[in-house]
C-alpha cells in the first residue's frame, strides 16, 4: 500500500531528516513511527501526504510512484487521506460542523450527504450535539477530535497523524488510540507518528523506530 | 504483490458517493455561493465602505453620460430642423425648378425637398417687410426660386453626411446658383458634444479601473486574512479553483451591489434636479423632461459592475495563488 524506496530528504537548510528510508505497509495496516525528536517522523508523513517530495528515491502509494504524480493532481490525492495534525489547524470562525463539513465540501457533496456524514464522525469521536459549538469554546482532547472528525469524513483509505496525542493527558490519549484503531479496522492504513513509548508499547502494534541521522 | 493491493485503492469509496461532477460542480457552486454572501456581512463596516467607494465611482460616469443623453434630446428639438437653402439661377423657369427638385430628391442625403417659388418669395417678403408699394412698382419679381432641403441629419445620426460634399454636389447643377447651408451650429454643436463623449468614455475607463483596484484591494486583504484557512483548505484536497470560487463571487458581489447602490445614488441626484429643469424648461416653453436611467442601460450598468468585480477578485486571488505555490 505504502511503500518507501530508498528515500532520502534534505531540507534546504541543509538539515538531513531522512537517509535511505525503506518501508513497506500492507493495506489495512497500522504502524506507529517513533523516535527522537528531529528523526524526521514528520517529514516521513509529509512525504506521503505530498506536503514535501523526496529529494531521492521514491513514495509508492498502491504501486503508484508518487513522484509522478502533477502539480494538478496533488488536490485529488490528498482527498484519499486523513491528515491529523498536533496542532488541529481548526478553523476558528466556523462552527464544528462546517470544520468537519470542509472536505465534503470540497468534494462537492450534497448538503444531505454532508449532514448525515457529518453527524456519523461526530458520533465516532464522541462529539455528538457539539455541532453548533465554535472551536475556541472546545477543549484541547475535544479539539483534536474534530481534527479527527475532519480527517475520517471523507473515509480515506490511508491516515496519517503526526503527534496526535501530544497534548492530551494519557486517559484521553488512549481513547484517540483507540478510535484509530476502530477506523484501521474498517480497511484505512493508519500511520502514526509518537514520541510517546508507554503509549505505542501498550498499542501492542508494528512500530519503525527512526534513528536520528548524523549528517 | 502491487496488484491486491490495488484493488484495494481503486474502489473511489472517498469520491462523493452517487454524485456525478455536474452535481458536483453545482454543489461547489451553490456553497461558494452562499459562504461569499454570509462572509460579506461578517464585517459590515468595511463592506458597506467599499461598497460606497465603488458606487460612487461608478455613478459619476454614469451621470455624466445622462448629461450627455438629455443634452442630445434637447438638441433634437423638432422645432430646430436644419434647412439648406438652394438658391436657383434667374433665368429657371417654375417648371424647371420643380424638375429639378424631383431629380434632386431622389438622392439619399435629402430628407425633404420643398420648392419655394419666386412668387411664394415675393409674398413673404411683402408680409415680413411691408414694403409692398415700393415691391409694386418693380416690373419684374427679381427673386430666385428656391429649394428648401432638409438633410438627413440628426444630432446623433447614424446617418452622418458630409455636408461640405454635399453642398458642393448641389452647386454643380447647372441651374444652381448659389448654396447656402443653415446647419453650421448644429455642426459645431456635434463636434461639442462628440467631444463631451469622449470625456465621458476617458472618465468611465479611469473609474472603471478604480473599481478594479477597490475590489482588488478589498478582496486581497480578505485572501490575507484567511490565509490560514486557505492552508488548511488545500492540506485537505482543495483545488486552486476551490479556493479562488468564493472570492470571486465576492468580487462579484462587491461589483453588483456597489452597481446597485450606483444607481440609487444617481436616482437621487435626478430626483433632486427633475423640479428646477422643468422649470427652466416651462421658461423657454419647452416640454423637455428629464430622461433617466433605463431598463437596458440599468442592465449594462450592473453587469460592467459585476464584470469589474468578478476581474478585480481574479487579478487578486491569481497573484496570490501563483504566488504562494
């Protein structure tokens, strides 16, 4: 489903993140990515979600090189995967509802559509009746839920999140886990990157440990 | 081993499920639609200051251009028809001249052509001066006969005639003697206002184009406020199409109701000026009104307002994505 060929990415500040990465995931797998900070777990996700491209080697996605995919194409991709950032980039001036509606919208989905969608994340993450609040009246954990909320809408196949629990206490933390579990048993391959190794540990998952490179 | 994995891809489960593009692409629409309109009253402060700033700068050609309009109509006063006068040579006899006049008005300059006899001459001249005595003891009449034309000549006629050729043509019949053309002012009046067109034109341009920068401003502050929006947008799947749509309907908006506003603006100011005109009008004895702004030209108006708009936004949004790429 994923799979790393030889990738390396230097930044052009010159710092290296990844050296000669090879990896491969199965479909309907999940894996967790750890390491130190700077191993370059992000970057690994952002290379898959094409925020940044190699600057050797390739990302296949489903056998297809992503190196090939166009400029033009990049929007269509990335409505294939859920994104989950640390920070959830909510936006502030929307209600729950239209933050989660965002990727429906634009598909191009009809407003029926949307709503009963709309409602089924909400009920996932446990934010049923939340719809009309506006993010800044939210918590931290219920605020990266609609950060979830928003990525699994769209049902995409692959999920990436990057530091999803990073700052959530551990009883919320476990429960975020365990939410991806259920959307990795419904078929979507799940990436998470975690410097949390209690956490990880207890997943009882594949995990790929990052080592830093010294460059 | 590429190959279940690919079946696993294909089925498009992320697409929209049972909408087809065109729904697709409506639905689009229909969301920009709505979200420009809600966002445009989310500030209602600046908008209704760019709004004014556009209407007032789309309402000063367009009352110009009335000036321009209602001057034209008051020119074209039926009662100030141009005439040239044909003055025929002594020796023309009455039936040569009407001859003469059926020849003539075959020819596309000429509106009217009326035969004025020299005995129709004579009385008149009697009438006007009285010194019919003195007339009386003149053997013979020593007035020519002549040809009173009306050209074809409109102050905004399509059909413009060179009347310089035109007089000259007259004055190679042989029977003519001399031509004499009543129509000078209206000329002179023509390249005035010919002019006055001009202006307006100029003056239309550089306002159109200010509503262009006003929109523009406007609708790049908008993109600098919701950067972070477009960001997170486009980490999720946006097209730059779907970015740019909502701003452009908000370029269009700005442009129609700026238009709208435009024209409640010069509504007013006729409203204000239709009792003193006809007053002045009752003064010469005129039944001249004024004339406003019509269904077509409201029209046209709104629609360069929105065209103006819908570009200013494209010019803004287009910079900032080939920009930010």
């Amino acid at each position: 489903m994923i799979e790393f060929k030889q990738v390396s990415k230097k930044y052009p500040t010159g710092q290296l993140a990844l050296y000669n990465v090879n990896l491969t995931l199965e479909a309907g797998e999940m894996v967790f990515i750890t390491g130190h900070s700077g191993a370059g777990k992000s970057t690994l996700l952002k290379l898959v979600a094409l925020l940044e491209r190699p600057s050797k080697g390739e990302v296949l996605i489903g056998g297809r090189s992503l190196n090939k995919l166009g400029r033009s194409q990049i929007p269509n991709y990335r409505r294939r995967i859920g994104f989950i950032f640390q920070d959830p980039h909510l936006l502030y001036d929307r209600t729950v509802f239209d933050n989660i509606a965002l990727p429906l919208r634009i598909a191009g989905m009809s407003h029926n559509e949307i709503r009963r969608r709309v409602q089924a994340a909400l009920d996932k993450v446990g934010l049923t009746g939340r719809e009309k609040t506006f993010p800044l009246m939210l918590s931290a954990g219920e605020k990266q839920r609609v950060g979830i909320a928003r990525a699994m809408v769209n049902k995409p196949t692959i999920i990436l999140a990057d530091e999803p629990t990073g700052n959530l206490d551990p009883e919320l933390a476990q429960d975020i886990m365990f939410t991806f579990t259920q959307f990795n048993e419904l078929g979507a391959t799940v990436m998470i990157a975690s410097h949390d190794h209690g956490l990880v540990e207890r997943m009882k998952k594949r995990t790929i440990v990052l080592q830093k490179v010294d460059s | 081993m590429a190959t279940p994995v690919n079946k696993k891809v294909a089925p498009p489960r992320n697409r929209a499920s049972g909408d087809n593009p065109l729904s697709a692409w409506f639905n689009q629409q229909s969301n920009a639609f709505r979200f420009s309109m809600e966002r445009l009253w989310f500030n209602p402060m600046s908008t209704w200051i760019t709004l004014t700033a556009i209407a007032i700068a789309l309402s000063l050609p367009t009352s110009l251009h009335l000036l321009l309009k209602n001057l034209q109509t008051l020119t074209a006063d039926k009662r100030e028809v141009p005439t040239i006068t044909v003055f025929l040579k002594q020796s023309i006899s009455e039936q040569q001249a009407k001859d003469l006049a059926e020849l003539m008005s075959n020819q596309p300059e000429i509106e009217q052509l009326r035969v004025f006899t020299r005995d129709e001459a004579m009385q008149e001249f009697r009438k006007i001066t009285g010194f019919g005595e003195t007339l009386d003891t003149l053997t013979e009449n020593p007035l020519p006969h002549t040809l009173i034309i009306t050209p074809r000549l409109r102050l905004l006629g399509d059909m413009d005639i060179d009347m310089d050729a035109f007089s000259n043509k007259l004055k190679k019949y042989p029977e003519v003697d001399d031509v004499q053309l009543d129509v000078e002012w209206i000329l002179r009046l023509r390249a005035i206002l010919s002019i006055a067109e001009r202006i307006v034109l100029v003056v239309s341009v550089l306002l159109g184009l200010t509503v262009l920068l006003v929109v523009g401003n406007t609708i790049r502050l908008d993109i600098e406020n919701r950067k972070d929006e477009i960001r997170v947008t486009r980490l999720i799947g946006a097209t730059n199409s779907y970015i740019r749509r909502p701003f452009l309907f908000g370029g269009i908006w700005f442009g129609l109701f700026g238009g709208i506003l435009s024209l409640v603006i010069v509504h007013a100011a006729l409203l204000f000026l239709i009792k003193p005109v006809g007053e002045l009008a009752s003064l010469y004895g005129s039944t001249f009104t004024l004339s406003g702004v019509d269904v077509l030209m409201t029209l046209q108006i709104l629609l360069a307002s929105s065209l103006l708009g819908v570009i200013g936004a494209w010019l803004a949004v287009g910079r900032y994505l080939w920009r930010d790429e």
